[in-house]
C-alpha cells in the first residue's frame, strides 16, 4: 500500500467518522443500532426530499443491472454532451458494491441532512455537489465514471458546515471542521470527492447563516 492510498484511506476515515457522529447527533454519547438509527431518521415527519431521491436511485440501481447499456450513456465523458455531469450521479459504474454502499449512505445522510438542512436545501446540496465533482473530473481528474458518493459527501460538509457555524454542541463543532481539511487534502490528490465535500461545506455555510424564520417560509412557498 503506497502513500497515496493511505492519504486517501486517511480521508476517507476523516469524513465517514465525523459524519456518522454528525448525522447520529450524539458525539460521545450511546451509540444506536443501525435498526433504531434508521427509525429515527426516518421518523414521523417523513423527510419527503430524502425519500424521492433514495427512491429514484433504487430504480436506476434497477435500471442499471437489467439495462447495463445505459451506462455508457449516462457516465461522465470527455467529449460527450454537458448533460452527463448531471446523469453521472444516477450511475453507479464500479457494480454493485458502489451500489449498495452508495444506497445505504444516502438512506443514512439524506434524512439527516434534510432534517438538519430543510427539504429543499438538502437535494440543492445534493445536486450541486455531485455536478461540481462531476464536472472537475469531466475536466481532467477522471474523465470517464459515474456515481452519487460526491453527492453524498456533499451533504457530509453541509452538515459539518451547519454544525461548525452553531452555537451548540461543541463536540461536534470541533469534529466538523475535519471534514473540510479532508475535503481539501483530496482535491490536492485530484480526487472528485473532495470537490463534493467542500461545495458542501460552502453551500451549509451559507444555509446555516440564513435566519431559519426564512428558510421556513421558502419551504412553504
């Protein structure tokens, strides 16, 4: 195992650790069974935003494994229409590890971050994420792939950003301000994660400084 790698493992460790305490909102505390953690997230209000997206990516893991055609369709490229950094984040191009990690961490970090970030910042950050990844490696970092992980990860740096910039829970404002230094780390290694969790943390800044009393309203608007 080179360097390389285990600065990347080393990120890795240093978004997933402070994000799993982010999202479970229990730094230090007693740690919940995946069941219970679950049926927290998922609790009544039902997070609607988190529910269609963990749904449309269901289907197109579906899609994806009847239709493996689609793929070199939908992945980013080189020279293909500027529409596949928006489809890139419906393909899963590594199989079905990547499937099934990336469906189990959205059904994690999306209710959470929806909770945390309100229903229609949570797919925003999503969304701007994954395409800002997606355009970077479409730019040079790796031009061919697919997957939603930078979108995920930008919902990790969101909700650093959101708990960074709070005036509670000390614990988990320090632990936050990991995520961004990993985020910066991966894109010095030209790594497309990186460039999701700091589009993240830009865009949970800048909802975290919006006076909740608005962002209530733009939800009922």
């Amino acid at each position: 195992m080179n360097t390389h790698t285990l600065v990347l493992y080393g990120c890795a460790v240093a978004v997933v650790v402070p994000g799993t305490q982010l999202v479970m909102d229990r730094p230090g505390g007693r740690q919940a069974g995946p069941g219970r953690l679950l049926a927290a997230l998922w609790r009544r209000p039902v997070p609607w935003a988190a529910a269609v997206l963990v749904g449309v990516m269901t289907v197109m893991a579906v899609v994806q494994t009847v239709a493996p055609g689609v793929l070199p369709h939908l992945e980013r490229a080189p020279h293909g229409p500027w529409w596949r950094v928006v489809t890139a984040l419906l393909v899963q191009t590594s199989g079905w590890a990547q499937i099934a990690f990336n469906l189990a961490a959205l059904a994690v970090v999306g209710p959470a971050a929806e909770r945390r970030l309100g229903a229609v910042w949570m797919p925003v950050v999503f969304l701007a994420s994954g395409v800002a990844a997606h355009v970077v490696s479409t730019a040079g970092w790796s031009v061919h792939g697919g997957g939603d992980s930078v979108g995920i990860c930008g919902l990790v740096g969101a909700l650093a950003a959101s708990y960074a910039l709070s005036g509670r829970q000390r614990p988990l404002r320090l632990l936050s301000v990991l995520v961004p230094a990993a985020g910066v780390v991966l894109c010095l290694m030209e790594n497309n994660h990186g460039v999701g969790v700091l589009t993240g943390v830009v865009l949970g800044a800048a909802v975290a400084l919006i006076p909740q009393g608005s962002r209530k309203q733009a939800v009922a608007v």
